[in-house]
C-alpha cells in the first residue's frame, strides 16, 4: 500500500470520525437562534397572561365588593336607606377603583340602588355595575 493511499484512506476515516461525534459551528449557533426565539416567544406569553390573571383576579375582587355591599344595603330597613350618592375608593390586585352607591325614592314606598365599580383615573381595568330595589312594608 502506498503512502498516499494509506494517507487518504485514514483522512477519511477521521472526517466520518468528526462527523459521528458532534456538531459544526453553525448547527450550534443555529440551534441557539431557534431556542431563543422559543424562549422570548414563552416570555411574550407568560407577560400576558399574567396581566389577564391580574384582571380576572380584580374582576373578582370588585364583583364580590359590589354584591357584599348590595347585601348589606338590602338588610337595612327602608327608612334607614337616604335618597343619595356616596363615593368611596377601594384597591384590588393594585389597581384602584371608585365605588359609587346611589339611592333613589322610586316611589313613597320602592327605593332603587346603583352600585357601580370603575377604574378610579379612567384607566386600565375592570368595571362592575349592579342594581336592586328595596321596597317598604305595604
């Protein structure tokens, strides 16, 4: 066997060699590119989907105020209950929110009450808006 041919056979031998045990440079730096992109896109999402729990969350918060507030309104006796409107501000999920109760005298004996939940500087949240009558003793 001659040298060269020794030489050529064996330079094979190593290329497949290489070949077998890893990557190139640029399958590496490619494979990087893909994973980042998956990583920054699983970051987009998680943000997102943290500020739509922060809502849902403030949602809830500001429905079940509303409600214990209402309920408390209709266990008072009719002559208890003012014809007016009341503010007041409450916080949930650190966003604030302004509370408006009003009473009206629908007639001498049937009062209406709004209650109504809005983001307090007119920005970003939830609102929440419920109505009940309270009416006297016939």
């Amino acid at each position: 066997m001659s040298r060269r041919s020794w030489h050529s056979s064996n330079c094979d031998a190593r290329a497949d060699t290489r070949r077998i045990l890893g990557f190139t440079l640029i399958e590496v730096v490619g494979a990087l590119v893909i994973f980042s992109m998956g990583v920054l896109m699983v970051v987009q999402v998680s943000g997102a989907l943290g500020f739509r729990m922060r809502y849902a969350g403030a949602r809830s918060e500001i429905v079940v105020f509303a409600n214990e507030r209402l309920d408390s309104l209709a266990a008072e006796a009719f002559s208890a209950l003012a014809a007016g409107t009341s503010l007041d501000t409450l916080d949930a999920e650190g966003m604030t929110f302004r509370s408006s109760v009003t009473i009206t005298t629908v007639t001498p004996v049937l009062k209406r009450i709004d209650i109504a939940i809005d983001p307090l500087n007119g920005g970003e949240g939830p609102s929440h808006s419920v109505t009940a009558y309270k009416s006297a003793a016939w």
